[in-house]
C-alpha cells in the first residue's frame, strides 16, 4: 500500500508539473539584420606620417532572438540571445570568434538580456529583476550617455494613478574584472611615475565594483509629459585600475574604453598626466536631471532635456621605499601625503551639464523640425579637472555615423564621437517624408563646435613633457584630437554632418534602409602642435590635419523582424 501511495503521489506532481507548464505561454519575437557598407576615410588617418584607415567595404550580420515565457500578467521571464556581429570575411574581432571567414562556425552565440518581471501579490509594485536593458530619460534625442544600456541590476516601478508613478533602478555595472596580477602585459613599460618610487603591487584595491541607483519620477497629463530624474554612483579603486596593471582585452576595448571617456579628465592618451583615467580610491558621482514633452499643441511639437553631474574626484597614492605615500603632480614634482592612504584631488574632479531642445511641425507628408544642444567644456585649467560632464554610456544616438545611431552592424558609425560631450551643435531636420506608398526619407543637417579650451592641448603635452612621457623621438603623446572613442573638439575646431536615410518596405516584415552620410572634421592646425623647450615639435605625432577632413558613408541594411 505504501508504493501504491508513493506511486500515486508521484504522478500526481507529474501531472501536476505538466499543467503548470501547459499554463506558460510561449512568445518569440527577434530580428535578422544585413548590412552592406563603405566608407572612405573612415578614420581620418594623417597617412602622411604613416595612419591608416580602416577597410573601405564591410559587410556583417547581426541576430536577435527574444523568447518569453508568460504564465500571467503578473509573472514571465525573458532570454534574449544576440548573434554576431559577424562581419564578412572575419574569424575573429578582439580576441573573439566572429566565425565569418571561410568555414563560419564561430562561437559567437551571447545572452544579452535574462530576467524575470513579477508583480508584488496584491499591489501594484513591478519588478524586473536580472540582465536587462537600463535606461534614463532622452526625448529630444536619444541614447541617454550617462546610461543606456544592458545591464545586470534590479528596476522597481510603482504607478500611483494614471498621473503619477516612480521606479527605482540598482545596476552592477562592473565587478571582479579580471586583473593581470603581476603586469606582465606590460612588461618593459614601466610608466614614469611609478619608476619614481611607486610600489603599486603593494596596494590592492579594497573595492572594485561600480554600482548606479537612480530615481525617476514620470508624470503625465493632457498633452504633456515630464520625466525629473536623479542617478548616484559608487566607484571603487579596483575600477580605476592604475597603468602598471591590465584588464583582459576585451573589457578594456568595451567597458573601460566608455569609462576612460565618460568619467575620465581627458580623453584619448591625454589620461598620461593624471596617473588614472578617472581617479582612485572610492570616487562619488550623482548626476539630476528633467525631460519634457510637449505635444499639447500637437501638430507643434517641443521636447526639452537637461542633465547636470559631478564627479568627486579621488586620486590614488603610491607607497614609496621610506615607506611614505607620494604622488606627482602635472609639473613633474613629486609630493608626500601624510597620514592618509587615499588624498581627494580636484584634478580628478569631473563636472559639468548638458541641455537639448527639439521642435518640429507634423505635416502630411514631412515633419520638419530644428535640434539644438550644448554641453560644458573644460576650462583649460588642469589643477580643476574637467568641466564636461560625467557619463558612463556611451551611444548618443542621434546621427548614425558621426555618432552612434545606425541599424548597420555598426562598422562605420561613431566616427566622430560616442557622446556629444565638450559640444554644442544646431541640426535641421526633416524627418518622415513620404510621397509614394511604403517608401519614407529622413533629412538632417548638423553643424557642431567644441567648447573646450584651446589652450588644453598644449597644456597637457607641456604636462607629459615634465612628467618624463615623452617618446624615444622626443614627442609627448599630448591628447589625440580623435581618441579611442571619440573626437575632443575644441572651441577652435568644428565639424559639419548630412545624413540621408531612405527606408522601403518590402514587405511587412522586411524593410530595406539606405543610410548615406557625409561627415566633415575640421580640426585648427595651430591648436594642435605644440614645440617642447629642447625644440621637439609634438604635432605630427597627433591625429591632427590629417592628409582627408572628409568621410563619405553608404550603407544598405536589410531588416527582418518577426
């Protein structure tokens, strides 16, 4: 009778399991994207002194498939997987299989996004809990740089009536990367300040995570739309690694490369001078700010978005042999801190804000419209830190190639920059124009300027010069007008865009997208030299007045989605 009873039981959670998984639907939903581009100076390499472009022609795939299991309206989960991207021709990029080149079978299949959404029983709080895609306001454009991205964290959302509502966000951006423990990735490289009496291997990070909360507060009424928000974070010592160390090649050409620009003081090799990219020790950041729509007027149109950050800087000592902590400082002296492991600096500070404005006249067949944005720049004060804001993402997605707003495999976008930091800059657009059935243009037409001190680059390279950092030839790195991730644009140097991007609709689900784009740096030859006191011009070493101001872009990207 007791097998029969174990046998029976046994069953019944059988069946059981079996109806609770015949109550969970299943919804998938992804695309397939092709892209065919060319671009020519895609770089903007000085190839006088040896630069080179990149390839002219790319061709890359990329796959996104979504599957979510729902048993309620109260409880599902998401898996989200990307494919590539696989660029043609390809075996591997930064150190991973792409599988594009001859015989494929790259292992390139990647979890982007995991997470579960629930509703707390009998309330109206909302949670969405793992890998996710996190992101704060931005409706006059968007791609919000201080963050828009996936990330592993938890969002709480609670809606008070059809006016009011608030969500909180916690994100782990970064923790326990992985460190070369005892520098031998750069062997032989030994940086200046540390040959001057540093001992870094005898100062561990006590904490290498980087985490963000943020508040916002949305509300809506007849017409009008308004999104004040407020964002903190928390940044160890591990995360600002100092130089003597290397992260693993691939969060470096990511994660630190959008850090090393957002939260840096400089950009490009201009980080030399500062002994971090963006400090040591546990550094501060909070950042407010307020988006509004209005669209009461409707068919005016007017979207406003401002946002203020400040980064406390904390630099990061180094334990010299009498057992003392020492620093250097930009003119070369070496200085003792006394009685603190960690010493705050206004070098490392990072403040500064951002303000945008678009206004567009819906029509029958066009919406035409002006956007206008400004954001602070540096001062040219190097004991102060830097007067852009502080950011964390990168991807301002308003242009799709002089930034970073494409739906290509993205081989030719960001040429220009990633976040449209240090600029300001006024577009005319048309968007939306349609003649003919299933076939519709958008027109934009970008002028921009840089607001950072002309004086910068010379200080910095005068700064690297004292600081002993100067090449074999006798030339400083100095702070590349086209960095890693992003062009630093004086008030001296402007640039001109035009995008034309053409959609057709093959069929419902297949749309064919022609972007062409034309792109124009022009940096000030006189800005960027600079002639040390042996007499060591620096100039030519820097990506400056390179031999082509000029970047063509077409590209053709077919788009299934399901």
């Amino acid at each position: 009778m007791k097998k029969l009873t174990t046998l029976l039981l046994a069953a019944g959670l059988m069946f059981s399991a079996v109806g609770t998984a015949q109550s969970v639907e299943f919804k998938g939903k992804g695309y397939w994207s092709y892209s065919f581009e060319t671009a020519t100076n895609n770089k903007f390499a000085n190839t006088r002194r040896g630069d080179v472009n990149d390839d002219a022609f790319s061709a890359g795939i990329r796959l996104r498939l979504q599957l979510e299991a729902v048993a309620s309206k109260a409880l599902s989960g998401v898996v989200y997987f990307e494919i590539g991207d696989i660029y043609y021709g390809q075996a591997e990029k930064n150190g991973h299989p792409v599988g594009g080149a001859l015989g494929a079978d790259g292992k390139i299949v990647e979890v982007k996004r995991a997470y579960l959404d629930w509703t707390v029983p009998h309330t109206d709080l909302k949670l969405r809990m793992g890998l996710q895609g996190m992101k704060l306001p931005l409706f006059a454009s968007s791609g919000n740089f201080v963050l828009d991205d996936d990330a592993a964290g938890i969002v709480a959302s609670y809606r008070y009536n059809d006016n009011f509502s608030i969500t909180g966000m916690w994100a782990r951006l970064l923790n326990d990367n992985e460190i070369d423990p005892d520098g031998s990735k750069n062997a032989g490289k030994t940086p200046q300040y540390l040959a001057s009496g540093w001992d870094m291997n005898k100062d561990e990070p006590d904490f290498d995570a980087l985490d963000f909360y943020a508040l916002l507060f949305p509300m809506r009424f007849d017409g009008i739309r308004v999104t004040p928000w407020v964002g903190f974070a928390s940044m160890g010592d591990g995360i600002g690694r100092n130089p003597s160390r290397d992260y693993n090649d691939y969060f470096v050409s990511t994660s630190r490369k959008k850090l090393t620009e957002g939260m840096g003081v400089y950009t490009g090799e201009g980080k030399r001078p500062m002994m971090l990219e963006y400090g040591g020790g546990l550094t501060s950041t909070w950042w407010g700010g307020l988006s509004a729509d209005l669209s009461r007027f409707d068919p005016f149109i007017f979207k406003v978005d401002f946002m203020y950050g400040s980064k406390q800087g904390n630099g990061t000592d180094g334990l010299g042999s009498d057992g003392n902590y020492y620093y250097l400082n930009d003119n070369g002296a070496r200085k003792k801190v006394k009685g603190r492991r960690h010493f705050d600096s206004n070098r490392y500070d990072r403040r500064g804000w951002y303000v945008s404005a678009l206004a567009e006249y819906r029509m029958e067949y066009f919406t035409p419209g002006i956007f206008f944005w400004y954001s602070s720049g540096d001062d040219g004060n190097l004991n102060n830190g830097s007067e852009r804001m502080p950011a964390l993402s990168g991807n301002w997605e308003y242009t799709h190639t002089g930034f970073k707003n494409t739906l290509a495999s993205g081989a030719y976008d960001g040429l220009l920059a990633y976040q449209p930091l240090g600029l300001w800059g006024v577009a005319l657009q048309v968007r939306d124009i349609s003649f003919i059935d299933n076939l519709t243009n958008h027109l934009k037409v970008v002028y921009m300027r840089g607001t950072n001190s002309p004086d910068m680059p010379k200080k910095i390279a005068r700064s690297q010069y004292l600081l002993g950092q100067a090449d074999d030839d006798g030339t400083v790195p100095g702070i590349e007008p086209t960095g890693s991730i992003g062009s630093y644009l004086t008030t001296n140097d402007w640039a001109l865009e035009i995008n034309l991007d053409t959609e057709y609709k093959i069929y419902e689900n297949l749309k064919l997208v022609a972007e062409a784009a034309y792109l124009h740096v022009g940096f000030d030859s006189g800005t960027w030299k600079w002639t040390s006191p042996d007499g060591v011009k620096s100039g030519r070493k820097w990506l400056q007045n390179p031999s082509n101001s000029d970047a063509f872009k077409v590209g053709l990207n077919f788009h299934y989605t399901f």
